[in-house]
C-alpha cells in the first residue's frame, strides 16, 4: 500500500467516524458516559486484580462501591437543594424587587443619556418580563416530551451495564487493539497513546477531583457565610470548574451579587468574597500542581474551545467527548510539530529539483 493509499484510508476513516458520531449522537450518550466510567476506575480493577482477585470480582467490587457513593451523595444532597429550592420561590419576588430598585437609578441615567428618542423603549419591568419568559419557555422546550425522560433513562439503565462489560473486558479490548495496529508503524502508535493516556489520566481524573473538592468547599464556606443558595451556588461552581476560570468567575459573580442582595452591611460580602478567593488559592497552589500536575499539556483556552465547539457540534454527547478529543489532536499535533522540526524540510528547506540544479550549473 502506497502512502497516498494509506492516507486515503485513514482519512476515509475518519469522515466515517465523524458522520457516525453526527447521525447517533443522540443514542451515544450512555455509552460514552460509561466507557469514561470504565476508564476512570480501571487502574481501581488493575489493583483488585494484583491483591488475587478475579476481573469479574474486581469489576463487580468497584463499580458498587462507585455507584454505591454516587447514590449516597445524591441521598445527602437532594434534601437540601429541595429545601433551597422551596426558599428560591419564597425570597426570589423580594430579590427582583431589591433589584429593580437597585437598578432603577441606572435605567434613570441611562434615560437621561438616551434622551427622548427611545428612552421610552428602555423599561425594565418589561425587560424583565420578556427575559423571564424566554427563560421558562427554554426550560419549557429542553423538558418537554419523553426525549428528556428517555436520555435520563438511558443514562441510569445503560451506563451501568455498558461500564461493567467494558471495565470487564478493557485489557482484552486494549489487546485486539494494539493486534490491529500496523506492525512498522506499532511501536510509534502506542508510545502516543500512552501519552494521551497520561494526558487525560492528569486531567479528566485529576480535574474531576479538583472540582469534586472545590465544590465541596464552596458549598460549606458559602453555606457559614450565611448565604442564601449557598449549597446549590457552591457545587454548582465546582462542577463547572472543570471549564477553566468559567466556575471561579461565574460563582464568584453571581454570589457576591446575591450577597449584595441579601445582607445590608459589607462584612458578610467580604467573607462571601473570601470564600472564593480562597478557593482559588487554593487550587492554584496546592489542588491543580499535586491532583493535575504539569503532564497535562492542554492549554486552557484550547479546552474551552473544545468544549463549545464539541457542544455546538454534537451536543451534550460533544461536551463529553470534547476533552478526550481535544486531548488527542495536541498530543499528535505536538508529535507531528516535532517530527517537522527535526526534519530535512524545516532544518535545510525544500531541496531543489534536478532540473534547479541543473539550471543553476549551467
């Protein structure tokens, strides 16, 4: 097989892969959500495995204990994002009302600025209005209908079994893979594949307990601060702090604007500030260099990148598929800027043909 054979090939390959991915993203999400399971706890199964016990067991053990920990931190958390959402609707009219009041000298400024032509247009009662309905008829659409039920369905019936046999099974998968591998170019291919591996080993596990425990302790400090929604604000930072600076921004934002709203003096802004603050410090400098480390190799701005692209693209299944993925094109990119750097083509430039050397010698 020639190279032009071969990469016609791959790159057939590769569009099969993509349109694939396009026309089933819609039934892909369990099993995307459980093969990421199943890599997660496989080095857990590998030392089950070296203590005498069985795949089978090993599997069985681990993925209980998993789920067994999801279902009791759902059991903890559901009562008090319940009560926090029955005091949302108790104190949410007193909030739109403090900040409409809050606002009101603005809209007036801004009124006076306009001058008459259209400042009859900027109301922000109306505005409100609009933004709110537009908000419930979203949440209306993403709701309606059995999609929503039958995703959530798939997710809770088919990620369990779609993770037991993978994580039963992944060293004999990971075997026929590398058997299908291109013998001269083998030993190539499975060196960046192991980098990979330590790429998204650093971040999606490393990253997944930075946010695990950021949001715990977004939670608990905002919930001694005293704030309102403290519980719901605090895991909700953590978990989106898997996008970069969007979980410290937006949490931090949208609580001391609440804390604003809340507490009539600024000593408890402050500590709610604080909690952030910290927070950040924190991770900086003690959870992301001993949880992440620097073998990561993914710049922060290609990840959010990834991430919207992926979600644009494909969804929700895009999102979770967009770091892995984001993961393998820096580690080959990296590869092929290395092979170009030590080529001919970039040390000595494109060498003239026969008939340059010729002409020159005449």
């Amino acid at each position: 097989m020639t190279q032009r054979e071969r990469l016609t090939f791959w790159g057939a390959l590769l569009v099969a892969l993509i349109i694939a991915l396009f026309v089933l993203k819609g039934v892909l999400v369990p099993f995307v959500a459980g093969m990421a399971i199943a890599y997660f706890l496989d080095p857990l199964v590998d030392r089950c495995e070296r203590v005498g016990m069985s795949r089978t067991a090993g599997t069985t053990v681990v993925l209980l204990g998993f789920f067994c920990a999801g279902l009791g931190i759902m059991l903890l958390l559901v009562p008090l994002v319940q009560a926090q959402a029955v005091l949302l609707a108790k104190t949410l009219p007193g909030y739109l009302e403090r900040l409409v009041a809050f606002a009101d000298p603005v809209v007036g400024m801004a009124k006076t600025w306009l001058g008459n032509g259209g400042a009859e247009e900027l109301n922000l009662s109306a505005i409100a209005g609009k933004a709110g309905a537009w908000l419930i008829s979203f949440a209306g659409q993403v709701l309606s209908g059995g999609a929503a039920l039958a995703n959530l369905l798939s997710l809770l019936v088919i990620t369990p079994i779609v993770a037991f046999y993978l994580l039963r099974d992944w060293d004999r998968i990971v075997a026929a893979v590398d058997s299908w591998l291109p013998r001269a170019q083998a030993e190539t291919i499975r060196e960046q594949a192991g980098v990979i591996d330590v790429t998204l080993a650093s971040f999606v596990r490393g990253q997944g307990s930075v946010c695990l425990i950021l949001g715990i302790f977004y939670a608990v400090g905002l919930t001694l601060a005293g704030l309102d929604f403290g519980v719901i604000i605090g895991l909700f930072s953590g978990v989106i702090s898997f996008v970069p600076f969007v979980g410290s921004i937006f949490g931090g934002l949208l609580s001391v604007g609440l804390a604003a709203m809340q507490f009539d003096t600024l000593p408890p802004i402050a500590i709610v500030a604080a909690v952030f603050i910290a927070g950040q410090a924190i991770e900086g400098n003690f959870l992301t260099p001993n949880l992440v480390g620097e073998a990561v190799g993914l710049h922060p701005v290609w990840v959010i990148f990834a991430l919207l692209a992926g979600g644009a693209l494909f969804g929700f299944l895009g999102v979770l598929i967009a770091v892995p993925v984001a993961a393998v094109i820096g580690v080959l990119t990296r590869f092929a800027l290395g092979r170009y750097l030590a080529s001919p083509l970039h040390l000595h430039g494109i060498p003239p043909s026969d008939d340059e050397t010729d002409a020159e010698g005449q």
